[in-house]
C-alpha cells in the first residue's frame, strides 16, 4: 500500500509535457522537450509539430549544447508561430519588417551623426553667438545653434 501511493505521488509531481500528451505516452524524466515544453504550452507546441514534426524538433533540440537548447526551442515556436500567421512567407515578412527597421534607424544616425557633429564644434569652439549684460553687470552667453 505505502508503495503505490509513493508512485502515485511522483508521477503526480511529474506532469506529462505537451510532446507527450500530444503523443499519447508517458512523459519520463529524460524527455528531452519537457523542459521548453510544459503541459501549459500546448499551442505552442502544436505549432511546432505542425511545421516541423516532433521527430525533428527532439533531434534540432538534442543537436545543440545544453545552453543553446532553450533558446533553439524558442527559436522554433517563434519560427512556427510566423508560419502559422503567415503560411506564404512564414519568417520572410518577419525578416523584411525588422530589416526595415534597421534601416529607419540608420537612416536617422546618418541625419543625426552631421548635426551632432556640427553642435559639438560649436561648443568646444565657443559656439555661443550672443552676449548679454545683466542688470548686476555680469556677462551671460546665450546660445543659438546655426543649422
């Protein structure tokens, strides 16, 4: 009796993953997805299945080092969740909009870069072009930035 209800208690400590429910065995301490893939993923990890199947997920996963293993998985929800939105371009729209990005922001550094450039001249070079005097005499140096 003592030992059946210490089983139930370690196989209740241990929930099965989504790779195992969705396979329909029993999820043991070695399985290599239960980690990136808790019962509470489930979408995500049918996602993953759809577009990679489980044979290979388990293989991309256990084919790099331990370190990279979450992150691997989490490359391949986010690979299949942009599949799933987009299933023509998949990644490729995604690629395009940060590439985007890039661009805008490099646009705006290549703007940005000439006017710091021409502001921190004038600066160390005492760009202040107006004096003004103070009704108590002292001298107050008001700056105007030409553009």
């Amino acid at each position: 009796m003592q030992r059946g209800g210490d089983m139930n208690n370690r196989v209740a400590m241990h929930q099965a993953c989504a790779s195992c429910k969705h396979q329909r065995k029993r999820c043991g301490e070695d399985c290599v997805l239960a980690p990136y893939f808790p019962a509470e993923r489930m979408q995500e990890f049918q996602a993953v299945h759809k577009v990679f199947g489980v044979s290979n997920v388990i293989k991309l996963v256990k084919d790099v080092n331990k370190e990279r293993q979450k992150e691997t998985a989490e490359s391949l929800v986010w690979e299949a969740t942009c599949r799933r939105n987009d299933p023509v371009l998949g990644l490729l729209w995604k690629i395009q909009e940060i590439t985007g990005r890039i661009r805008a922001v490099q646009d705006a550094a290549a703007i940005a870069k000439p006017e710091h450039a021409e502001a921190a001249a004038a600066a160390k070079g005492g760009g202040c072009s107006v004096q003004q005097t103070t009704s108590s005499g002292a001298c107050m140096e008001w700056c105007r930035w030409d553009r």
